[in-house]
C-alpha cells in the first residue's frame, strides 16, 4: 500500500531528514549529514508508487 505524504515525511525525519521549507503544497527536506535533499508533494492522495520511489531513491535510502 503506497504512503501518504504525512507517513513519507515522517519516514524521512527518521531518518535524519529535516523540513527546510515549504513553497506551497510540496515540502522541501533535505539530511546535513549526507547533503541529500528530496521534495514531497504535500497532498491529500497518497503517492503513487513510482513517486515514492523515486523520493526514497533521491533522499538515499532505496
């Protein structure tokens, strides 16, 4: 079952993302440690499967 935004953001900041900013509805975040940096669509659908995969690919963790 895909995430929504709310579980992806939250599944990042686990692991060490931080919220950078926010230009409307897509949040930017982005991990100091490994200078990785990814946005996420803050909708109210959940993410279809080929764009959370490519978030997890862009924030390293896939």
């Amino acid at each position: 079952m895909p995430m929504t935004p709310r579980e992806m953001i939250n599944h990042l900041k686990k692991n060490g993302f931080k919220v950078v900013g926010q230009n409307g509805s897509h949040v930017k975040m982005r991990n100091d440690i490994t200078g990785h940096q990814t946005v996420v669509p803050y909708h109210s659908a959940s993410l279809k499967k080929g764009l959370e995969q490519a978030i997890l690919k862009q924030a390293g963790l896939k």
